[in-house]
C-alpha cells in the first residue's frame, strides 16, 4: 500500500501499539531503500504526504494538522514523539541502569542475583562448584506513573508554530525524566520493595565529608566497581571542596567534555531525588533493571478532536535492583 492512500483514523491508537507501529505494518519502511525517502519512516512520509513541517524556523503552524480528518490523526504521535524527545535529551538513567525491559501490562516480577562468599573458592575435582542464586522477587515490581497534563485549547494554540510548541512538549518529557531517576535513586537506596535496602557507611566525622570517605565507599562495594556516584546538588558542592577535586585534570576532563567525573574514575551524576547528605555508589553495569510499562501515552480522543483543555501525558515506569551489593550508601 503506497503511504498516501493509507486512511488515517483514531481506531490505530487502540489496540497497544504506536501509530509508527500501525503504519509501519501498513507501509514498510524496508521498500523504500534506495528511494529518496529511504531515510524516512512509515510517520515521517505521513508527515511529507500532508506536508507538515514541525520543525525549524519555517515550521507549520498547529492548525496544519487539523486541515483534514486523516492529518489530524497524526497529531498524539507528533506530541509523543516530542515527548519522548525531551525525555530522551533530558535522560541520564541510560548511562545507570545495567538492563532495561519493556512489558505490555502492569504487573512484572524479576529476577534477583547473589554471587554467595565463596566466590573464589577452587573447585577441585568432584567437588561442589559454587552457586550464583538467581530467583524470583518475592513481590512484584511497583510501576509508578510520571507525567503532566496539558492545559491550553485548540485556540490558543492553532496559529503558533510547531517548533515552539515542540519545545514545550520536550519540556514535559524532560520533567518525566528527572522523576523517574528520582524513582531509580529511590529504588537504590530504600530497595524495591524486597527486602534490599543498600548498605550504609558512615562518615568518618559526621557532617563533614572527606576523600578517605569516598576511598571508604569505593573500596566498600567489592567485588564490584564502583563506576557512578549519585548526589544532590548541595552533596555536590560539598564533593567538589574536596581538594582532590580541584586536581586541574579534573577540571579539564569537564571543560573539555562538559562530564564530571571524580579522581575514582566515577562518573558524577547530579541526580534528582538524592537525599542531601548522601552519596549513592554504584556499578552501573550490575545494579539496576529498568521496567518501561508501555509507550509514552497521550489522550488520544481529546487531540484528534482538537479538545486540548486538558490532555494527560504520562510514561509507567518502575525499578529493580538486580544486584543487592551492586550499590552502597555514603552517609555523611
């Protein structure tokens, strides 16, 4: 089926899936190599066949997607795609979680790892080798829904350009994201839910935090590696006095590459949610599942029918903790 014979509909929104998921059924982006539309996909050349532009200073206005019944179909995946847009610029768990699953329902049980103390144990021979445990949690995930509602009108909105209202869009993606790495550090620290709260070491002088503090973390969460460090903003004022942090390396590492990292090779992570007073130590690589129920999700109906008073934008998410061990808890 060509792309500009395809009878949009809100009905595509139904059943799960993304509208690019509808329309790439319908319309395979694989028939399109070698063509000069080859670089698009099945919502993008939805987007050329009405010619709608949503970005760039010559963008169209909103009123362009509700010049017809068709077009103004393609309206929610525009406003999910921004969204997700924002949510992905704005995202800082994709370098925390070690593993990131996708379900269709609202209800996940995971997996729970313990490598055992005898993990450098010799097997000899006929010997027991040593077990690594993996089991089911004992409760289910909690998912937690993020996200803001829309309030304008179709009014307000139809003669603006959808450049800046992408702007907006990506705004609210960008606020979902700093909530859900709220929920992961939540998650580290308290636990999931089963039993598996992280350790916490003390300071050596309360109050005061010191780099033999953060030796103590590192050297504390063996045998794995302590790769990331999660802190509040004033936690990170205090880090940064720290007079191993003001190595001029340091300092050239983050005005060359905009990154902070720590003189233990750590990436340093201003997170959302972190307690002041407290710094999360982690691997990256073994700590942290992340669950994603669904797309990011749109009201549908109240777009498509140009109702745009009050339309929910909401992404479900929850967090597992994979390895008990795999993050610890400085306390100052």
């Amino acid at each position: 089926m060509s792309f500009d014979n395809i009878r949009l509909e809100k009905g595509m929104y139904a059943d799960g899936r993304t509208l690019t998921q509808v329309l790439e059924e319908l319309d395979p982006s694989a028939a399109y190599a070698g063509t000069p539309l080859e670089n698009l996909d099945a919502f993008q050349r939805q987007l050329k066949r009405f010619d709608i532009k949503v970005s760039g200073p010559r963008s169209d206005m909103l009123a362009k997607f509700f010049a017809g019944a068709d077009s103004s179909a393609l309206f929610p995946e525009y406003v999910s795609r921004a969204v997700q847009a924002g949510m992905a610029e704005a995202n800082q768990l994709q370098s925390l979680v070690a593993a990131t699953t996708y379900i269709q329902s609202q209800d996940y049980r995971a997996i729970s790892s313990e490598l055992g103390a005898d993990e450098f144990a010799e097997v000899g021979e006929g010997a027991e080798i040593p077990p690594t445990e993996v089991k089911a949690q004992k409760n289910l995930t909690k998912l937690k829904k993020r996200g803001r509602m829309l309030v304008t009108s179709y009014e307000t909105l139809k003669f603006q350009r959808l450049e800046l209202l992408t702007v907006t869009l990506k705004q609210i993606g960008a606020y979902i994201a700093r909530q859900q790495l709220a929920d992961a550090v939540d998650a580290l620290i308290y636990g999931d839910g089963n039993d598996n709260e992280a350790e916490v070491l003390r300071a050596e002088k309360a109050g005061t935090l010191s780099y033999a503090d953060l030796l103590a973390l590192f050297a504390g969460i063996d045998p794995f590696e302590m790769n990331a460090m999660l802190v509040s903003g004033g936690t990170l004022l205090k880090m940064l006095a720290i007079d191993e942090f003001k190595n001029p390396q340091t300092g050239l590492n983050f005005q060359g590459s905009g990154k902070l990292t720590t003189p233990l090779g750590a990436a340093l992570v201003r997170a959302a949610g972190a307690p002041d007073g407290s710094i999360v130590g982690l691997d990256k690589n073994y700590a942290l599942e992340m669950i994603v129920a669904g797309d990011v999700a749109v009201d549908y109906d109240r777009l498509i029918d140009r109702q745009l008073e009050r339309a929910a934008v909401t992404s479900v998410a929850g967090f597992v903790k994979i390895f008990t061990g795999a993050s610890k808890v400085l306390s100052i």
